[in-house]
C-alpha cells in the first residue's frame, strides 16, 4: 500500500498549461490562475526555448478541467484559444 499519496490540486475550472518539446513527446503541465497568466507563462516559455538550439520543435496550449472530470482545451468567449493571436485573456 502506498502511503502518502498526493492530494488532487485541481478543481472544476482549474486551468493548467501544456507544453511539447521535441515533437511527439510527453506534455509538461504548469497549473495557472488565469488565462492570463497562462498566456504569459506560454510566451515566457516560448521566447526561452527559441534560446536553446537543442530544441527544434514545440507546442503549446491550456486546459480547463471540467464538471466531468475532463480536461478540454480552454477558449475565449469568442471560441479563440490561448495560442490565437485574437485571443483575449483581460
């Protein structure tokens, strides 16, 4: 039996960030408060990336974890997600 078991951070409406690095690869998950903070993390981990030339490909994105237990991709109000550049994350 295993002890210690880690609690669930996330609640319905928790949003995390996923990133790719070196395509097909694992996501990295980054719990974020907002969608603005999300945007920023995403842009912050992109300009350091575009620093290393071991790293050839990326990608990235945010969730939203719902009523169902599901993370689903995480959009606007005007159906845009995080990586759009219409994007609004005021």
């Amino acid at each position: 039996m295993r002890k210690n078991l880690p609690k669930n951070i996330y609640k319905v409406g928790s949003l995390r960030v996923w990133n790719m690095i070196q395509l097909p690869n694992e996501p990295i998950y980054y719990p974020v408060k907002s969608p603005k903070h999300g945007k920023t993390l995403i842009n912050a981990l992109a300009d350091s990336q575009l620093l290393d030339t071991n790293i050839t490909d990326n990608a990235f994105g945010m969730e939203i974890l719902e009523k169902d237990g599901e993370w689903c991709d995480w959009e606007d109000n005007d159906g845009n997600n995080i990586t759009d550049d219409e994007c609004s994350v005021e």
